[in-house]
C-alpha cells in the first residue's frame, strides 16, 4: 500500500487537477465526510459535501465563472493543514474578477475533511454575476 498524502501533495494535486475530477478520483483526495465552506453570498455558497459535493462545487463554480483560473501564490502546510494563497479570475455574466483567495484545508489519513475558503470580494463577485450596481 502506498503512503498517504501529505497536506501540500493533496493541495497540489487537487489544485493541478479541480476542473477534471470525477468523483471517483476525487475520493482519492476527498474524505466522505469532507465539508468544504463556501461563503453563502456566492452563487455557490453554502456546504458540500463528500468527495460528490467536492466534485459538484467545481463544476459549479467553472459552470458560473468562463475561463475560470486558480494561480497558486503561495503554500505552507505541516502534518495536518494547508494553507494556500491563490488568485482566482473568471468571467461573470457581467464583467470579469481577479481577486486574492485564501483556503485552509484539514486532512486526516491522507485525504481532506474540511476545506474553509475565503474569496476577498464575494460583494464584487455577485455584482458581477447579478449585474447588480453599487
């Protein structure tokens, strides 16, 4: 049997890979009882969960944003964290975003059990998707 996952490898694989994973290669990476929290003001906000509610957030998120891009910024992780700094950009129905993301993850036995994600602008993101003005 292979060794697990570390925290960074799983960050790194999943960051390599969102947009393409199944849920069968998302269990892989994604504990069952994984919750990723997104900020409820988003399009998308709310809980998912399991590697199928993992899977289900990102087709949702590529789904809502064309050209949607992650650029990894910066990592650091010990035996049961990650913490990544990022930019993400996309287009919205209204106009296009590249803002600062911070994720933190916590894994347990090789795979993730709780992703928090922190857009910088979730207000400017939902003007953008709604065509809203401030």
């Amino acid at each position: 049997m292979s060794k697990p996952l570390t925290p960074r490898q799983l960050a790194e694989a999943i960051q390599k890979s969102f947009a393409d994973l199944t849920v069968e290669s998302a269990r892989r990476y994604i504990a069952d009882d994984c919750v990723v929290h997104e900020a409820p003001s988003l399009p998308f906000g709310g809980d998912w969960k399991g590697p199928e509610g993992f899977v289900e957030l990102m087709g949702k998120i590529t789904k809502t944003f064309k050209n949607f891009h992650s650029q990894p910024i910066s990592i650091v992780s010990d035996d049961t964290t990650v913490a990544f700094a990022a930019r993400i950009s996309g287009d919205a129905a209204h106009g296009r975003f590249s803002i600062p993301l911070v994720e933190y993850w916590t894994c347990r036995d090789g795979k993730v059990v709780e992703i928090f994600a922190m857009w910088q602008d979730t207000k400017l993101v939902m003007d953008l998707h709604t065509g809203r003005k401030s």
